[in-house]
C-alpha cells in the first residue's frame, strides 16, 4: 500500500486548492472586527513561532477553549485559521490559538512540549474550564494534550478534548513521504501516538464521513483505544470538517462545550 497516497488530502477534495485564500480572507475579517478582544501574538517561549492568538467575547469569559491547527506538523499557521474561534466567542468563551515550531525544525516531541506551554500560558490568562480541540495534525496535539505525560498545570484545568480527525497513531506517517521532514523513529513514535497512552480527562473524538480511510481508521483507533465515544460527521471532508467551530450551535460545537 502506497502510506503517502493514504493520507493525501486535497488530491481528493475538488476545489481545495482555493480554500487557504479562502480561510485568510475569513480569518483576517474576524480578527477586524473583533478590534482590541483579539489580542495577537502573545508570548509563551523565546522561538519565533512561541506565540498564541486570544480572542475575547463581550463579558468575562466562561472559560477556556484551545484550537491547534493542523498541516502535518510541517505547515501552515495560527493566522490562518482565526476565524474558528468564532463559535466559541459567541456562547461567551474565550479562545485561544497556538502556534509551534514546525517540522523539521523541530521533532513532533518537541511540537508537543511548545503546545503544552502555550496552553498553560494560555490559562494564567483566562479562569474557568479548558477545553481543547484541534484538526488533523492539531488533532493529535490535542489527544497528546490528554495523555498522562503532560504538565501537572495543564492536567489540573483540563475538562474536555475534542480531537478533530486526529493522527492518533503515527507509524503509517514514518512510511510516508513526509517522514523526509518529520524523522520519525520508534521511540518517538511510541511516545507521541496518543492512542498509545492512557486518556486522563474526558474526550470525545470527531471525524468527516468523506475523509480518506486512514482518517476514519486513526479516529476509531483511539475511540477504541481509549473507551470513548467518536462522531463520523456525515458529508464533511477533511477541511470542511472543522466549518462547525463557526456555528455556536452546530453539533460539533456542542460536544465541545454543552455541560462544561
């Protein structure tokens, strides 16, 4: 089995090509409009990616939702993608964005560690309950972020994860293309595969019903893995999976934040 075809993504997504400018122009529009509640580039480590975004609603926030972003630990940006703190700031929660270090200037070890120092960072900012969600690659930090390895700090506020189309496993990815950049080797690949590691909050995991099969096959894994529930989002493709982070009352922002 071609790995690298596996876990291609827009060959399969007509029209992909033209979403990045598509999540720019959104995102940079609700950064305008949000004026001095989206406060950018805050510092949580001395890289230059060790930065997070924060967007505030109108009153003192609920609490805490963390969105990481995706792009195989290899790309993209948290300035990308602003415009899915949307849902949350209208049911009155603050939300935060990270960015890290890519790959391969930095190891997915690494990339987890900056994550976890952004949140906790993140949290010295905002009370109340954290929830945490990211896709894909995002997907995966977030399930790293419910492991037993993670800071005593982050544990402590942690209620909830949502993993959205998480890699969950990360040998297939060493037989990809993309381990050039990524040097995975099997310790590493057994330390950061969260379905490896126990689950040490609540968590519910969240997939597109027309995502590539190794997609479907990593969100199962470690619904299994872990004993909790997972959503197939009928219809939903691997980048229109997370639209529902606009929707303060989609299903997808409901698992994320109803009973929190």
């Amino acid at each position: 089995m071609d790995m690298t075809r596996e876990y291609l993504n827009g060959a399969f997504i007509p029209g992909s090509e033209t979403l990045p400018a598509l999540w720019a122009t959104k995102a940079a529009k609700f950064r305008d409009s949000l004026g001095p509640r989206a406060r950018l580039d805050l510092a949580y480590g001395p890289a230059p990616r060790n930065r997070f975004d924060l967007f505030l609603p109108h009153s003192t926030p609920k609490g805490l939702m963390i969105f990481i972003h995706g792009g195989y630990w290899l790309e993209t940006d948290k300035s990308l993608w602003s415009h899915l703190a949307a849902a949350a700031i209208q049911r009155g929660w603050a939300c935060a964005l990270p960015g890290y270090t890519l790959a391969p200037e930095a190891r997915i070890a690494q990339i987890t560690a900056e994550v976890d120092a952004a949140i906790t960072t993140a949290c010295a900012e905002i009370a109340g309950p954290l929830v945490i969600t990211g896709h894909s690659a995002g997907g995966h930090l977030t399930a790293r972020m419910g492991n037993p390895d993670r800071s005593a700090a982050l544990k402590a506020r942690l209620t909830r994860i949502v993993p959205i189309s998480p890699l969950a496993d990360l040998e297939p990815l060493s037989q990809t293309d993309m381990q050039t950049n990524l040097h995975l080797d099997e310790t590493e690949i057994a330390q950061e595969s969260p379905a490896r590691h126990a689950l040490t909050t609540t968590a519910h995991i969240w997939v597109g019903g027309a995502e590539r099969p190794a997609f479907l096959w990593q969100a199962r894994t470690l619904s299994e893995n872990w004993n909790c529930p997972w959503t197939v989002d009928a219809g939903t493709h691997h980048f229109n999976v997370i639209d529902g982070l606009e929707d303060p009352n989609s299903p997808l922002m409901q698992t994320c934040l109803n009973g929190v």
